[in-house]
C-alpha cells in the first residue's frame, strides 16, 4: 500500500506457541502468508480490510489496494447478491468467539465474480478470514445438478419404465412409468425389497438381475408383460434390460429399463395372423413391382415358396396373359397401373399362373404401401376365384331354369298352339291325301285296256264322279294353305325350343362377342306368353355390333326386366305397352326397357336393386332379379340406372361398353 507498510498480523500467535511452537528462523509471518495457497484477510470487529495477502489482492474487486490507503469494508469485494448473506452470517456470530463460514462470490480484478468459502475465525477482537477458491467445485455441482435434472426430466417424460436397484436388491430409484406396475404407490416403494415394490415383473426378470450382478454386464432382450393402466386397454408389453453400474470396479446396483413395445407384439401377432393364418393370398412389392414378402397362403396358392421369389418381379411370374393370349407388358397391368396411381382399389379381376403352369381366376385388392423414398410399393391381397365362379355358374343357372319353370305353363300353351293345327292339318292332309289316291286310283282304271270297248264318255263320266266325291276344288285350295300352316308351326315350336336352348344354356367363365338384338328377341320369345295377354311390344332396336359379353347373365337380365314390365302392366285397366330398344353411344351399347304402367314410388325406387326386396306379394318374387342385374352390369363394367315417374311409367336403361370390361385407368 502505497505510502506505509502493511500492517504486521501473527496469525493465531497467541495459540501456535502453544501448540505448534515458535516459526524457524528466517520465517516470519507475511513470508508464511505469502505461501499459503488461500486468500487471507484481517478483518476488525467494525469488518473493515486491516490486511489482506497477496492471494487476497487478486480479489478486490472494484478497488485496489495499492492505490488506496484506507481500509475498506470486506463486503464490499462481495458479490451485489451474496452482500446480504454475509451481512447476515456476521451478525449472527458477533455475540460469540466461535468459527463461522460462508460461501460467497468475491470479485476478481477482471470484472468477475469467483465463488468461495471463507472461514471466519476470532482473533484478539478482530477476525481472520481465509478464503478458499471453490469455483470448479461449483461449477461441477451445478453439472451434477444439470445432469439430475436433466435425468429426473427424461425419466418423466420418456415412455419407458427406470429403475435402480442397490445390491441389497432394493428399489433406490424409480420413475412414475416402472412405479405404476408396482402394488403400491411410488412413495412407498423407494427402499422396499424390489419383489415387493414390484411384485408384478419382478419375477419375469428376477433372473436376468441376477445374471447381470454375477457377470457385471448388460442382459437385455426380455420381454415382460404388466397389468394395464388407467390409460391402456388391456395388458402391455415390455422390453426389459438390466444394466449394472460400476464405480471403480465395484458394483452398486443394477439399472432397470424397460420400454413399452406392446405396439410392436400386437404387430407381431397381428403380421403372424396375416402371414400364417390368413385364408386370402397376400403379397407385398417394392416400387419396381418387385416380391418382397409373400404369406402361406399365397404360397400354397401359386405353388412358390417366398424365398423362390423374392426380388423377383410379381408381374412376370405369376400374372397370366388376357384371355386374346397376348402377354401383357407390365406398364398396362391394372395391378401395377393402381399401385403407381397411389389409390386403394377392392376388386380386380386377375387371372394367375402357378407355378406347374395351370391357370386359376383370382379377386385381387390393391392398397399403396409408402416404405418412405422412390416410388410406393403395394399389398395385394387375393383369393382363389375358381369355386365362387364356379358357384356363381350354377346359381345363375338354376335361377334360368327357375325362370323356365314360372314361364313353363306359357311355354306349353305356346308350343301346344301351333303343335295342334300341326296335327289337325296333318289329319286334313291324311285324308285328302286318301281322297287324292281314290280318285288317282279311278284315273288309273279309266285309263286301263281291261275296260275293253268302253266308250270314252262312260270313262269321263267315271272320272268326274271321283272327282266330285273326291272335292278336286277344296283340296286344291286347302292343302296348299294346310302345309304351309303346319311349316309355320313347325317353326314356331323351332324356334321356341331354339330360344328355349339358347336361354338355358349353362354359361362358360370366358367372354364372347355376342348380337345383343338377337338376344333379347329370343328372350321375347321365352316370355312371349306372360306379356302378350297385358301389353303389345314394340322393338326399336338400331344397330348394334356384337357386344363382348357372358350372354347368358344378359339373358337373364333381359327376361327379369321384361318379365317386370309385364307384372306392372297387369293391374292396369287398359292393355299395356312395353317398348325396347337398342343403340350405340360411342364404344357403349345403351339398352332400354321401358314400359307405361303405374311407375316406382319414390321412397321404393332407392331400394329396388337390394337383395331380396320386392314389392310383390309373398310367392310371386324373390327380389333377386334387379339385384342380379345390377351384380351382372357392374361385372361387365356397365351400368344401369332407372327412371319412373308414378302413374306413367318406368325405364330400365342398361350400358355396356361393346369391347368388353376394360381395365381401370391409372
């Protein structure tokens, strides 16, 4: 200090005589000061700075000792927030001789602030303090702090279950996620036997604990099964771990970690049920249409197993060409073109190779599957089609026969009508045919050389009384008009037992071009009787191509509706009228059957084309006829709608595109 000598201080004099004896030769008490590796200060009872060491001076703050010859109070190197702190120690030790210790920032001649603890010790009325620099010490706890909380926050926040078990296989440590499996609350469980804590997992993974204090390594990959919480709907899954932690090659105790994989066991369980359970076929494709996993099912199906075709493209293996036999580029696939267009599709009609070579149909479903990046893959799921088309057949064919057997009595008096002026004119024809020899045979008689002279007139007199007993004029006249009477019946039971043939036909699974004009004539003639005696038909039909088609569900079709129409008709008061008729509207075939009867309701008409609803009364209809319709359209991506206005009439309009079911656009 600039002007005078610091002021000479024995640190604790009086007491190192007696206890430590006198300081050696050549050491006094500044020297000794000096290498203590503390800051000292002097500080008198009113706590201003008498003395300070040359530690001490690293620390004064806003104030520098060797410029300033007046002692200072002590406080004022403090730290603003720690000043009252202190303020309050010192005066809480005044009264009494003891000891007493604080912690405080003191500043540094840089402007900062280091943390130190300074022990307070009396001294002749005043009092050392010695300050030690504990800084790093703080700055290691406000680490320790940060971690904990920083623990004690994902502890709480993650949703996985830790624990700590000390070596006495006590609970030391849990969070709020592993405490809720225990039997009691989480305030209870710290320091509890974990059996106890946790008597629910303890024993599933008791062994594993133990396996991990004797090796002193991690055993992990057990997976338990707790109760369920308030928030779960059932039991829940876990995967457990055991960590032992290490302190200088000693063990503590044994984390415990448990994370909820309950969602990935029931997908688990839910991927063994669809790959190994799963009655329908399912395979998945990456972007490039190329196998990536395929279930029992499908295997069985196609006769591959999953490892045969896996990274092999679906397309080539097992899709068989159309019906024209021309292979199919993959680009045109409607499996391929709804995957890439990113949409769920139910139902494609597909047709699959297995792997002998045999053929079989299948319904397939499309559903996009984004594995992230590049283009979406798909599951496809189908099932085996042969039976249920085979199935469909007959059903369709029994309700065609059903149909023949309601129209049967009307086809009997249609086939008996024309089957008995057949045989009334045969009879006619029989017995002009004996008149016709008798006088034939008279012819002969007159002209033989056995009648000797007789004379010419006698032989035309003869003759002309066969002729008038035979009636020459009325047979000529009749026999003509007899035959062709009896070829136009013989046709008419032709063609209604052709019509009959073509209507019953059992139907193939395959498509064929077909003249829709000439079906529904025949399926008029098959009717013919149930309409005739209500309604008079009328047929506009234009010029139709041959239409791609399973004809004989199209003949059913047009048997229900005309048969329909006729039914609606019956009540009327005056004879009935049934038009149908025939166009093209671009590549469709538009098909109408209108009739002018007492028309649908409007709360009806929404639910006329659901299964099993009529309003006809009990034996007279089924209410399958419309909704076949509908199946039979939609099977040949057609459509049909209807129009009715109550009191004038209804209108069945049917489209079919004359090429054929087309593939879905992408």
């Amino acid at each position: 200090m600039s002007g005078r000598r610091a002021p000479q201080v024995v640190v604790g004099r009086d007491d190192a005589s007696v206890e430590d004896g006198p300081l050696p030769p050549g050491i006094d008490t500044p020297a000794l000061a000096a290498a203590i590796p503390h800051s000292i200060w002097v500080v008198s009872a009113s706590g201003t700075v008498g003395y300070a060491n040359q530690r001490a001076r690293q620390y004064p703050g806003s104030r520098d000792l060797r410029a300033d010859d007046a002692e200072f109070p002590w406080d004022s190197i403090v730290h603003p927030d720690d000043a009252g702190a202190v303020r309050r120690a010192a005066e809480a030790a005044r009264p009494g001789p003891e000891p007493y210790e604080v912690e405080c920032r003191i500043g540094h001649r840089d402007g900062s602030y280091r943390w130190h603890s300074v022990r307070f010790v009396p001294a002749n009325g005043r009092w050392i303090a010695t300050g030690t620099d504990i800084e790093a010490l703080k700055g290691q706890q406000r680490y320790g702090r940060e971690i904990l909380s920083l623990l004690e926050t994902l502890e709480a926040a993650a949703p996985a279950g830790f624990g700590f078990v000390d070596g006495d296989s006590r609970l030391a440590r849990v969070n709020d996620t592993l405490a809720a499996m225990g039997s009691v609350p989480r305030s209870q469980q710290v320091g509890r036997p974990v059996q106890e804590a946790l008597p629910g997992i303890w024993p599933q993974i008791e062994a594993k604990y133990r396996r991990a204090c004797e090796t002193a390594t991690a055993v992990v990959g057990t997976v338990v099964s707790a109760p369920p919480d308030e928030d779960s709907d059932g039991p829940r899954s876990w995967l457990a771990g055991c960590y032992p932690v290490l302190v200088d090659h000693r063990l503590m105790g044994v984390g415990l970690v448990l994370v909820d994989v309950t969602e990935r066991e029931q997908a688990q369980a839910f991927r063994s049920v669809i790959m190994d359970d799963m009655a329908e076929g399912l395979y998945t494709v990456d972007g490039d249409g190329k196998l990536t996993s395929m279930n029992r099912a499908a295997s069985e199906m196609l006769g591959w197993q999953e490892k045969d075709l896996l990274g092999s493209s679906v397309h080539d293996v097992v899709h068989a060409p159309p019906w024209q036999g021309t292979p199919q580029p993959e680009a045109e696939c409607p499996l391929r073109r709804t995957r890439t267009a990113g949409q769920s599709v139910q139902t494609v009609d597909e047709t699959f190779v297995r792997r002998d070579g045999s053929t079989f149909g299948v319904a397939c479903s499309v559903a996009p599957l984004d594995s992230g990046g590049g283009s979406p893959g798909a599951v496809v799921t189908f099932r085996d089609m042969t039976e249920v088309r085979r199935a469909e057949l007959e059903t369709r064919h029994d309700q065609k026969l059903e149909s023949l057997g309601r129209l049967s009595a009307g086809l009997a008096h249609e086939i008996n009508t024309p089957i008995q002026f057949v045989g009334d004119n045969t009879r006619f024809l029989a017995d002009a045919y004996q008149d016709m020899l008798d006088l034939l045979l008279v012819y002969r008689e007159c002209m033989t050389p056995a009648l000797g002279e007789l004379q010419w007139s006698d032989r035309t007199e003869r003759a002309q009384a066969a002729e008038a007993k035979a009636d020459v004029e009325y047979l000529a006249a009749e026999i003509p008009a007899a035959v062709s009477q009896s070829l136009e019946g013989v046709e008419r039971v032709a063609s209604l037992v052709r019509a009959m043939k073509s209507f019953s036909y059992k139907d193939s699974t395959e498509q064929a071009y077909a003249d829709l004009n000439e079906a529904i004539r025949t399926t008029l003639t098959v009717a013919r009787n149930e309409v005739k005696y209500v309604a008079d038909v009328a047929l506009e039909l234009g010029e139709l191509p041959d239409v791609m088609c399973h004809l004989g569900d199209l003949n059913q079709v047009f048997l229900n509706l005309l048969v329909n129409a006729a039914d609606a008709l019956k009540d009327n008061a005056e004879r009935g009228e049934i038009r149908i008729s025939s166009a093209t509207d671009g590549p469709t075939a538009v098909i109408s059957f209108a009739d002018n009867g007492t028309g649908i309701p409007e709360d009806i008409l929404q639910s006329i084309f659901e299964p099993f609803f009529t309003t006809k009364e009990v034996g007279k209809g089924t209410g399958q006829g419309l909704a076949l319709a509908r199946a039979v359209l939609e099977k040949h991506d057609g459509s049909i709608e209807v129009r009715s206005v109550v009191g004038e009439g209804t209108e069945f309009i049917l489209r079919l595109p004359i090429a054929g079911k087309q593939d879905t656009p992408a």
